[in-house]
C-alpha cells in the first residue's frame, strides 16, 4: 500500500483484504508507505481493530523516490482500498513499475488501472480480499498482468494531459 491515511482510503478494508491472503501465506508481508504524519493514527488503530499480527505489516513511513520505486518492484501488487480516489497515481506509479493493481473500481482508478489489474466493487467489502487471492493464487495472471502494467502506464503522460487540456480550450473558444 502506498498513501495517505485519511477515511476515504480505507485502512479497514485494506488489512480484512490482505488478512485473508495472510491466512493462506505465513510468509506474505503487507508494506505500507506513506508519510506517518497526523493521521497515521487511523492507519495504526485500524491494524489494531483487524486480526493481523502486526509483524505481517511492515510500515516503512515515507521513503526516497529510488526505494518506493524498488517497493513498488518488488511487490507481488499494489493493494489499493480506497473508496475515493481523484485520479490514482500510486496506482500509475505502480503500473509503471510493471506491477498489477489489485483495487476497488472508485473513482479514476478503473480508468488507470484498465485491464492491468484486478479491480472490484466497493460495495463489497470480501472482493478485494478476494481478487488479491485470485492473483497470489495464479502465476499465469499475474505474469499477464505484469506484461500489460507497463504498456498500460505509458498511456499516461504530463506532456499529453497537458495537449489534452490545451486542446479542450481551444475546443471551448
């Protein structure tokens, strides 16, 4: 996991989902990035609320560019439980890294995710608990999810919003 800490992305719903993939793996680890500042207290009640041995989660805090980028690597997915989210740039951040996503299809993230991840109802609270079973469980998806997350990521550009942006108010003068 990579992100803040606020109510809209869900820590609740992030340590069920990974709870049940834990079940299954003693050896699995959920790493959570992000800057602990005021509101890392909802983060850490949350795993105090859920039924993890708090040694499964490993909270790395906020990390340079180099290590997030050999986080992101190195993961397995990236568990993404937000509710809400503008536009899903940890889950490009991600996809660029050649790493699947595995979250709820709110707010941009289905747009940005596509078919390079697993992506599931909010409104089901076992989904995404689910979907990060079904990837950990088959080798071939994840291997077709990993070939499809950089492709997909390129897709995203600064200079291309940008183009886009500009083209719209010239569509609009």
């Amino acid at each position: 996991y990579v992100g803040q800490f606020d109510p809209r992305k869900n820590m609740d719903g992030l340590f069920a989902a990974f709870a049940r993939a834990a079940d299954r793996d003693p050896d699995l680890r959920l790493v959570i990035v992000g800057t602990l500042g005021k509101l890392a207290g909802l983060m850490r009640d949350a795993l105090a609320r859920s039924r993890l041995d708090p040694a499964r989660v490993v909270v790395a805090g906020g990390v340079d560019d180099p290590t997030l980028a050999a986080l992101y690597a190195g993961a397995e997915c990236l568990l993404h439980a937000a509710w809400l989210e503008g536009f899903g740039l940890t889950a490009l951040e991600s996809l660029a890294a050649g790493t699947p996503v595995v979250g709820y299809r709110a707010g941009a993230v289905a747009e940005v995710v596509g078919d390079a991840g697993l992506l599931v109802d909010e409104r089901d609270p076992d989904a995404l608990g689910g979907a990060l079973l079904t990837l950990l469980g088959d080798a071939a998806m994840r291997s077709d999810l990993r070939a499809r997350a950089k492709p997909r990521a390129a897709r995203f550009s600064w200079d291309r919003a940008a183009a886009d942006t500009l083209a719209v108010y010239r569509a609009l003068s």
